[in-house]
C-alpha cells in the first residue's frame, strides 16, 4: 500500500536533473515545510522539515521549466524512505516524495499556466504504430523507477 501525501513549502534547491539511459528524465529539488502557530498573541515558526522531491517524465520537464528554488509550491505524490551507506555515519535515510503533481502555491502570489503542445491525431497515430513495432523488444528490468507514471 502507497502511502500518498500532499504537503506545501518552499522549494529549498535549485531544481537538478538527470538523463537515464538517454530515455528518461528524473528532476529533483528539497522542500522546506515549516508549520506556524499563533503562540502568545504572535506568529511563531516551527522546526522545518525537510523532504527530497523527484519527478519523471513529463512531470520533471515541466517542473525544470517552471520552478525555482524559494518558490512556494504544492507537492503531490508517494512516502518513500530513501537509504544509503556513508563511510563516516553508517546508514542514513531521508524522506523522499515521488511526486505525480507539482504546482505553485497560490496563496504566496500569482502564476501564469501555459499549457504543452500535445501530438495531434496524425502524431499520435504514428507514436502509437512505433508504440506497437518496439513492443516486446529490450528488457525492461533495468527501468529505474519504471512503475512511477508521472504526466
């Protein structure tokens, strides 16, 4: 079972991608969600928390294009526990999102939506044929990430 969050903050990183095997692009940033409360009649900060967001595909193209680091944004998508070995610390971990949605959030100013050019009938018959001709072909057990659709 998936455990899906949606959560606000501000981007705390520039945006970084990378290419896998010149098919799939993957983008990534750190998020910055810190709560505040009206303590004593005032506004008071929380401790921040911090996340690693990453997005595929179409998603992770358009985010390149359009977020920024300190950019107030809404972030949709799966709970993951990233783990890995360092040398001096032993086994680390970080909370990860894979995100299916990534968009400004609106109540820190006001955005303008430019919509992708999507194939017309004439191109998305011929991706479909070259669809259909590749199908069966390589071995997909290398995908990383091959289950995540993000569009």
């Amino acid at each position: 079972m998936d455990a899906m969050v949606w959560i606000t903050g501000n981007v705390g990183t520039e945006v970084e991608s990378r290419t896998v095997r010149d098919e799939f692009l993957y983008a990534s940033f750190r998020l910055a969600s810190t709560p505040r409360s009206w303590r004593a009649g005032e506004w008071a900060d929380g401790e921040t928390t911090w996340l690693g967001v990453t997005c595929s595909k179409t998603l992770a193209k358009n985010v390149l294009a359009s977020i920024k680091k300190g950019d107030p944004v809404v972030v949709v998508g799966r709970l993951r526990t990233s783990r890995w070995q360092d040398a001096e610390k032993g086994t680390q971990s970080r909370l990860m999102i894979e995100a299916i949605a990534v968009g400004h959030d609106l109540n820190g100013g006001v955005a303008s939506f430019q919509r992708i050019n999507r194939p017309t009938g004439d191109e998305r018959d011929a991706v479909a044929e070259l669809i259909q001709a590749t199908e069966g072909q390589g071995d997909d057990s290398g995908d990383v990430d091959a289950g995540t659709e993000a569009a």
